[in-house]
C-alpha cells in the first residue's frame, strides 16, 4: 500500500524531486509579451484576447465567460488535481476554485507561440494571489495550451495545463475533490496497434529504464537540441545546454524507484511530423526515511527529426 508522509511539506521536498514522465490578481493591465513567436499576427492577437479574458474571468470569479473558447471535450490538467475532462467539469473547477479563494490579483505573458500545423501550441507565465478568509498565498507559474483551428482568425481551447516554479506547502488546498475529475494515472493506455503507438511505447520502455537507473546523459538525448523541459517546482530549460545541466543534477536527488510506469494515455499524430501526447506515470519509489507511491500526467510534443528519430521537443509535467 501506499505509506503516508508526516506532512505536506515533506511530501513536496520529496516529490520535487521525482520525475514526471509523463492563475489570478488585481492588474488592469495584462502583460503579454511574445518572447517567441512563429504563428500568423491573428493568432497571436486572438491568443492576447484570450489572456484578457481570462483575467477578467479569474478576478470577478465569471468561469462562463471562457466557455466559449473551449472545445465541447477539452481537457485541463492542473498541478495537484486531476484531470477534468468536458467544458462543464472543467467550469465545476474554476468555481470550485473561486469558492475556495478569492482572487487578488493576475497577471501572465505570453511566452511562446508555435504553429504545428493543424494545432497551435502556447507557453505562457503567470503570477497569482489568492486569499481565504485566513491565509495568503502568492503563486507563480507555467502554462501550456494546445489552440486547434474553428474558422477565420478562430481558435478552439484544447487544453490547458499548468504547474509551479517553486515548491508549495499547501498543494492540499490546491486540490479539489470533484466527482467528475478522472485520474488519468489509472485510465486505459493507448493499444499498441499502429506504428507511432509502438514507436512511442518503445521510447516509454527506454525511459524507464534509464530513469531507474539515473542515467542523465541518455535521459537528455530524449530531447531534441532545441527542446524544453517546463517542469514543476523550476524554470523553463531550454535547449541542449540547460537541459543537460538539469538532468545531471536532477538524477543526484532521486529516490530509488522500485517501480516506474509510463503510459500513454492519448496519440494525435500530425500531418507535418509533430507528435502530440498525453501521458502518465506510477512511481513506487524510497529514500532512506520514507516510501511511497505518486502519480502525475504530462502533455509531450514529439518531433520528426531528419535523421528519422522520434524526440521530446516540448513537454509540462504536472503532480497530482
């Protein structure tokens, strides 16, 4: 079974250092700053939009006002929530959120803008306050949407993910128990039955294996030379340099895994050699003074490489 830790804290000083396989507020002025940007000049004014109205919605707690931008299906995988899968569990979230908190202030940038094709991938920064009725907390984060086309100058919300730069001491108030969430880590993985499906399940192989063992070097080739790691309770790492820097420290705080499993959850391959997938993973994993098991869900974008190979070119991963 699972062996509880003494506190949250502890549990978060452990888990920031697991692997992951896989918001508002009073500013009336949002920054949006596109550090990088390869999309068409409505995409990305429709994207600013979006970020004006989703300020507006946090901070007069409105979480209608995004249901028109989300697909019917769109999926929002939160750091320490499960999944919410649908446009009215994603809206139960939010106002399960604004029950909870009161939303002082938002701000977020837009980081990076990428064309794949037939979808549109956003990296975006936020900073948040929130208050209860006896606690102030202060968050700053990391989100990515995948935006797929709807029409002229359109933009259909897929899904939204986000996790945190630094470590919380009360990730239990950011989780909420929702009957209508799904935890991906226990869903069905993909079958194996085409060839991105087996490819993808051999790379999940390799992974484990390699994770176990904390081996950073072959865990960096995963990534591609321009990739990026948006990984929880950290920066953004960014491109070969960063991300090897990352990986050789990163296996040094460990635990030891007695068991890891990575599965594929969802596989849209795309047209123009990108690959997007969300995923899972179970750890069983020790240290010398605890034990434990957890759980968490990532959003990949593999590429096409020249040479044939399949690699992370991006990728968020969040706790549940």
């Amino acid at each position: 079974g699972i062996i509880e830790l003494p506190s949250s804290n502890n549990i978060l000083k452990i888990f920031s250092h697991l692997p992951l396989i896989l918001l508002g507020l009073c500013s009336s002025h949002l920054l949006a700053q596109t550090a990088s940007s390869q999309v068409d000049p409505w995409i990305t004014e429709f994207i600013t939009h979006y970020h004006e109205v989703y300020q507006t919605s946090m901070l007069g707690e409105q979480p209608d006002l995004l249901k028109e931008f989300q697909a019917e299906e769109v999926y929002l995988m939160p750091e320490f929530q499960h999944t919410l899968i649908g446009r009215e569990n994603v809206i139960s979230y939010y106002q399960a959120y604004f029950n909870r908190f009161d939303v002082d202030t938002y701000e977020s940038d837009i980081y990076e803008l990428l064309d794949l094709g037939e979808k549109v991938f956003e990296l975006s920064t936020f900073r948040l306050s929130i208050t209860t009725e006896t606690e102030a907390y202060t968050l700053r984060g990391k989100s990515v949407r995948i935006w797929m086309y709807a029409g002229e100058d359109r933009l259909t919300l897929e899904t939204e993910a986000w996790n945190y730069n630094h470590s919380l001491d009360f990730a239990h108030a950011l989780r909420f128990d929702l009957p209508n969430a799904t935890h991906l880590a226990l869903e069905a993985h993909v079958p194996i039955k085409d060839p991105i499906s087996f490819e993808i399940a051999a790379l999940h192989g390799l992974a484990e294996k390699v994770i176990t063992q904390g081996n950073a070097e072959v865990w960096s080739q995963f990534y591609t030379d321009d990739g990026m790691f948006i990984y929880s309770f950290n920066p953004i790492h960014h491109k070969r340099k960063q991300l090897n820097a990352f990986f050789e420290q990163h296996v040094k705080d460990l635990p030891v895994f007695e068991n890891l499993e990575i599965r594929a959850i969802k596989i849209e391959e795309l047209d123009n050699g990108y690959v997007i997938e969300f995923a899972s993973h179970i750890a069983c994993w020790r240290n010398e003074t605890a034990s434990g098991v957890s759980t968490g869900k990532n959003i990949r974008i593999w590429r096409r490489e020249p040479n044939g190979s399949l690699k992370t070119f991006r990728q968020i991963a969040m706790y549940n």
